[in-house]
C-alpha cells in the first residue's frame, strides 16, 4: 500500500510536470530563465513520461525500473542546484525535497 501511493503520487507529479514542460508557457518560460534550452526541456518531458511508465508498468525488470529511480533522483536534485543558482524561493526546493522522500519510500517499499 505505501508503495503504490508514494510511487502514484510520484508519478502524478511527473505527469503534470511533464505536461507543464511541453504545454504551459509560463514553465516553458521558467525553463529558459533558469538557463537551460528548449531541446532539454523537451527531453525532460519525454524523460518523465517513459519514467512514468518504468515505475507503474508491473512488467520492466528492476535494473530499468532502478535506472528510472536514479533519473527521476538526478532530476531533482538538478532541479534544487538550478533553482537554489537562479535565486527562487525556497518553496521550489521544499516540494522538491518532498519529493526525494517520496521517490525513497516508492524505491524502499518496492515489492520486488
């Protein structure tokens, strides 16, 4: 149970961000401000998609779903470095960090 509900949580997250990148122009607008190109950011997009995917599909062998935790990690704590350089408030990095724990417990209670 806590497994599924950090991990859906989780995903829901990568879902509407992974949205926000591609559709919403004030976040494709904070995605240039914070310095990175438009390439990345459409990466980043298909990146949590497919990570979506790897962590609710029952089917993925653990070392790709282990690969998708470690992506969604880096992508996180990027996220801190280059919200933490560009000044923003510190409330980009309390959601982020909610969000290192919640991508621990779904990665700790994986049933696998």
């Amino acid at each position: 149970m806590i497994y599924w509900l950090s991990t859906a949580v989780l995903c829901g997250f990568l879902l509407l961000s992974a949205a926000s990148y591609l559709f919403h122009q004030a976040t494709i607008d904070g995605v240039r401000d914070l310095g990175f190109p438009d390439h990345f950011r459409i990466e980043l997009a298909i990146l949590k998609l497919l990570a979506v995917i790897v962590l609710l599909a029952p089917q993925i062998p653990f070392v790709v779903r282990e690969w998708a935790y470690a992506g969604v990690a880096l992508f996180l704590v990027t996220s801190i470095v280059a919200h933490t350089a560009h000044g923003d408030s510190w409330t980009f990095n309390v959601i982020n960090v909610i969000l290192i724990l919640l991508l621990a417990t779904s990665r700790h209670y994986y049933p696998g």
